[in-house]
C-alpha cells in the first residue's frame, strides 16, 4: 500500500485541526498553546532537529510547575490522569475550558508525535 497517495489530504487536514486546536480565541492564550503541544512534541521526538519557533521564554515555560507536570503527563501518560490532576489545575484559577484546552493542546502534541512514527514506520517497511 502506497501511504504517500493519502499525503496531502492527511496534511491539509492536520494544518486545520492545529489551527482549530491552537490558533483559535479560547481561554487560554494561542500562543501557550502552541507552546504547549511542541513542548510535547520534543518530548515525543518529533521536533527534535526542529528550531525553536518562539522566543526562547516561552509561554509553556512560563506556566506553574504543576501546570507543566499536568501536561507532560497529559502527553506522556495520560492513561493515568486522575480528578486530583483537574482538581490542581482549578485551584490554581484555571476555568474548566481552560483545562479542556491545556489538554487538548498536549494531546494534539503526542498525537501528531505518534503518527509520524506511525509513517515513518510505514515508509520503512514499504
């Protein structure tokens, strides 16, 4: 099976879900959530050899510790987020959306980290 056919519709759709996720008015700053999901990205391996895209203090850097923790658990783990992890993030002032958009953003991070592998795995054996 030849996955280079399906490349460009795959493309334009991730640059829509990354724009809906990340570029959108919403609780939380665009810009944090950008830092967020390549903060996640770097964990995965995906941006690896990539350059910083923003300026090197960050939004994500930024952001309190437990926040950070939450969203490398969110792209590392998630399978382990409990209502204690929401919990922190609300005590600390976050509204419910702004949770819902923190997560997302890592999500979309680990996502987009594991289907390049995916590919890459795909092309290797092809």
């Amino acid at each position: 099976m030849d996955s280079r056919r399906n490349e460009p519709q795959l493309g334009d759709a991730i640059s829509r879900m990354k724009e809906a996720v990340l570029g959108t008015p919403g609780d939380t700053e665009p810009g944090v959530r950008r830092e967020i999901e390549v903060r996640i990205a770097k964990l995965s391996g995906r941006l690896k050899n990539e350059p910083p895209t923003t300026p090197s203090a960050s939004a994500a850097e930024s952001l309190p510790p437990s926040v950070v923790r939450y969203v490398d658990k969110v792209g590392c783990k998630a399978f382990s987020i409990t209502d204690d992890d929401i919990e922190s993030l609300t005590k600390l002032g976050y509204s419910d959306d702004a949770v819902f958009e923190i997560t997302l953003s890592a999500a979309l991070g680990a996502a987009l980290g594991r289907l390049q592998r995916g590919l890459s795995a795909l092309e290797e054996s092809e």
